[in-house]
C-alpha cells in the first residue's frame, strides 16, 4: 500500500511554534556517541530529532586501487548511504545520484578540516549509513563523520558542525525536519570549523531575500555552534571515562600487588 504524506497547511502554528512543538530557534534534540563500533577504527552515532546515523572510519590505510594514490596527502572518501527502511517508502537499495551527490559535498566538507598531508598515498574512508531519515541527513552525517574522524584519532584542525536553516511561513527556522524540508520556502543547509569560522558547506534549495540570508546564516552559526560544543562535550567525556577507567584498574593492580607483597 502507499503510503500518502498529509501536505500540512501551515508549519508554524498559531502559537508561534513550529507542527513539532520546537521554536523558531530551537535545534532538535541531539544525541552523539563515539566509538561505537568495534571493528573500525572510528565511530559515531548520531540522532538528530528522528535522524539516526551511523559513521565509521578505518584509514589512514594503504589505498586500492593504487592509481588514485596523491603523492602528497591522503584521499578523504566518504559514502553516504541509505538504508532501504529509513524512509517511508521502501529506498531501492541501488546507490542513487542524490546519495552520490551527498558522499562528494560531505567529502569536501570534512576535507579542509583534516591533515591529509601526514599521511600521503593512503586513504581515510568514512562509511555513513542512514538508519532513519527526517529531513537534514547530510548536516547530521557531517556532524556523524566529523566526531568518527576524531574518535579515530585522526589528527584535526578542527571539528566539522553542521546545521540546516531555512524558511517556513515566511520566518527564518533553525534545524529543518523533513515536513519543513518538502514544504517550507527554503532550505539552508551549512557546515562550519567553527573555531576557525571557515564555512566548509554552503548550498541553497528556494529563495531568501539579503535580509533574509543574512539572518538564517547568523542562525546558523548559532546552531552550529551549540552542536560544535556538544561534539567536544562528547569527546571529552569518551576520554574522561578511558582516564577513569585506567585509573580503576591501576588502583585494582596496585591492590592486589600489596596483597601479594603482604602474602610473601
Ligand atoms: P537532507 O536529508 O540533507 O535534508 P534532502 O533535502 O535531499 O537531504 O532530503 C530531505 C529529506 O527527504 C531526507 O532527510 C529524507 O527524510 C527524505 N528523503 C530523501 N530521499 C528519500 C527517498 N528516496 N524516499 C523518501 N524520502 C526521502
């Protein structure tokens, strides 16, 4: 059976907030982890509202097939895929132009942000996968890749932090879902290395007036910056817990070293 999407009439209520209850402003709820996956050599999971995201890095490792090798960094590749059942509609499985679009723009997002010339004729692969879908993936994935570059150690200028803004109702919104995606005026999606304010992703689907552009960009840099802020919290607190965890069991070996010292 298909399923038919009800066209909702406004996107901003009465109230002032949006069908999903959010303000204007407001970013949806995030949730980021890192190093959960065992077999890469970085992870990321990332919900953003209903967006659920997978990254996975493995690199820098020696590069196949050869020829593509730069003799002065490492090439940054990076797949974006959806899963068949993160839509409403069932995604063919087959790669799509739109998938290859967004593997090539998040590759040029994240590129400036890593010392590829460390490690020439290598390559650093980031695997995203698409779990659940709703309306800004290819921020939300930046924001994935971007945490499981870091958690692979792989050593950074900075971190990468993106955001969608746009227009609905005619006012400037923050962090599109997908309804405000399909039927809002606009769609702003931006990346940042926020620390360094270099923009790494700038692209445009409807229309803004000047005004109108420069407020959702400042709105923008204020999205970015509470999740650049959150992918640091996340990092500190993966490093924190190693630190505590080392810790624990030096004071365990410490322990049972006076034990065995108290037996002799
Ligand atoms: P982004 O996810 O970065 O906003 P798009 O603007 O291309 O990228 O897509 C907007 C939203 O449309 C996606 O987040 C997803 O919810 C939905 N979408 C994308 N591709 C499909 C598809 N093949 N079938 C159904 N919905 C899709």
């Amino acid at each position: 059976m298909l399923f038919e999407e009800k066209i909702p009439e406004k996107l901003i209520r009465n109230d002032g907030l949006r069908l999903d209850g959010r303000k204007i402003d407001e970013l949806r709820p995030i949730k980021f982890e890192v190093g959960v996956l065992s077999q890469a050599d970085g992870s990321a999971y990332v919900e953003q509202g209903r967006n659920k995201i997978i990254a996975a890095v493995y690199g820098p490792r020696e590069l196949h097939p050869k020829h593509l090798a730069l003799q002065d960094r490492a090439l940054l590749r990076c797949l974006y895929r959806m899963a068949t059942f993160s839509v409403s509609e069932r995604k063919s499985p087959a790669p799509s132009r739109r998938e290859a679009e967004l593997s090539t723009i998040i590759t040029q997002a994240l590129q400036p942000a890593i010392f590829l010339e460390y490690y020439p004729r290598t390559s650093i692969d980031v695997y995203i996968e698409i779990i659940e879908a709703d309306g800004g993936t290819r921020c939300a994935s930046i924001n994935a890749a971007s945490l499981a570059l870091a958690d692979a150690g792989i050593p950074l200028r900075d971190l990468v932090a993106a955001c969608a803004v746009g227009k609905a109702d005619g006012q400037i919104i923050l962090d599109l879902n997908d309804l405000e995606d399909k039927y809002g005026e606009a769609d702003m999606p931006m990346a940042m290395l926020y620390r360094r304010g270099d923009v790494t992703l700038l692209q445009m689907d409807g229309q803004f007036t000047i005004d109108e552009f420069n407020k959702a960009l400042e709105l923008g840099k204020t999205g970015i910056s509470k999740i650049y802020q959150l992918q640091k919290e996340t990092l500190r607190n993966k490093y924190l817990s190693i630190r505590d965890e080392v810790a624990d069991e030096s004071e365990v070996r410490i322990e049972i070293s006076k034990e065995v010292e108290e037996d002799e």
